[in-house]
C-alpha cells in the first residue's frame, strides 16, 4: 500500500514515514500542497495523510483538487482543535481527521481501518447484478454505483455506503452512533459530527429539495430513517 504524506513540518513527516514504513507501507512524502498535487497526478496512491496549513496549496484547497477527480481516502492533520475546521474537512470530503499532536499509535490504527473500508468500497458488496430500489433511487452493488430516477449519483466512499446501508434496511430508524459503527466500521473513535456532515452531503446528492427531504429523514431525537412518501418532510 502506498500512503501520501503532506506536511511542511519535516520532523512530522520524517516520524510518520518512518513509522508507517515499520507497519510495512510505502510512503511519498511532500513538504507542501503543491508537491503532493504533483505526486497525486502521475502516481498511485492508496491514502493521503494532509496537512490543513502547508504553503502555497493548503490542505482544504488540495483536498478539494482531489475529490474532483479521486475517491482516495484521505485523513487531514490539523493543529487546531477547532469543529469549524473540521466540519468543513469533511464536507470538503475528507475521510477521517487527526488534531496534532497525536498519537502515532492512533494514526496507524486509523490508516489501516480506513484502507480497510476502501478495498471492501471497491469490492462488490453483493452478488454479480444485484440491484437495490427504493423509490427513484437504485444501487447496483456490483459495480458499487447509484442513481436516482435513472440518473448517476457522484457519492464519495462513505456516502454510498451509507446509502447502501438505508436502501437494505428502508424504513429502519438508526442513531449517529448505530450508523457510525455501521459504515465506518468502528465504535472506539465514534463523532456525530462526522455522521451529521456525511448526511448532509448525501442530502444533498438525493434530495431535490435536502431542507425538504423526500426520502432521508431526520426522527428528532433519535436519528435517521429512509423513508419514501412522495412528499417533502
């Protein structure tokens, strides 16, 4: 597997190349978000790990580079504690973020969960031609693709899998917690905002209205259900 990292710290990226390479992972590194758009556009990579201030591209303006032509997982280094910057990593698309300093521990068991839940995205999550409906909505779990009313959905990782979690089990009301363990995989590090930003960009990929919602319903006080009536909620 071969990990990106970008971070102008030199100190950093020395620590977490050598320490990812010790967990048997190739690693590029770049010292600012230029080198990493360079390495990102003529080499393979399974995962980036991005630092939100690094010189000339940050780390916000690189991911959104990325995800306009990549699902690659991508976890964010941010030196601030804030939720603001955080909210909006993840609405940019990021995948996972990690506020400095941290622990290598920590962020060597994040890599290996978030590679993890990228191969079992890019596997079929059923067998050969199976279609899942719901309203206008369809998933063809072969080839991990959606649409609505027979037209093509752009859904990063997370929200297709989120989706594919409500389209099997329609009408069924899930907490944040019960959806987090459920697509990302893992209870210990659980964050509703991380729940509540994924919602809201899926929202917004299927809804014609996403402050009406016509099938992703919010159930005040408890969570989420898909539930389709035809009319706006």
């Amino acid at each position: 597997m071969r990990i990106l990292i970008a971070d102008d710290e030199a100190d950093i990226r020395n620590l977490l190349k050598i320490s990812l390479e010790e967990n048997g992972y190739t690693v590029l590194a770049a010292g600012n978000g230029k080198e990493a758009w360079e390495i990102l556009s003529t080499q393979n990579v399974d995962l980036a790990i991005l630092d939100v201030m690094m010189p000339i591209i940050d780390g916000f303006s690189l991911l959104r580079r990325i995800r306009e032509h990549s699902v690659v997982p991508v976890i964010l280094l941010t030196a601030r504690g804030d939720d603001v910057d955080k909210v909006l990593g993840l609405g940019l698309g990021a995948d996972d973020y990690v506020s400095k300093p941290f622990s290598i521990a920590e962020l060597i068991a994040r890599v290996g969960a978030q590679l993890r839940r990228s191969k079992e995205y890019l596997r079929s999550n059923g067998p050969a031609g199976t279609k899942i409906t719901y309203g206008g909505l369809s998933i063809d779990t072969e080839a991990c693709c959606a649409s609505k009313n027979g037209v093509h959905l752009d859904l990063g990782a997370k929200e297709y899998r989120l989706l594919l979690y409500f389209m099997e089990n329609p009408e069924r009301v899930f907490t944040k917690r019960q959806l987090y363990k459920a697509v990302w995989d893992e209870e210990f590090y659980y964050d509703d905002n991380t729940v509540m930003v994924h919602i809201s960009r899926l929202r917004n990929k299927i809804e014609d209205d996403p402050h009406r919602p016509m099938y992703l319903k919010t159930i005040r006080g408890i969570g989420y259900k898909l539930h389709y009536t035809g009319e706006r909620s």
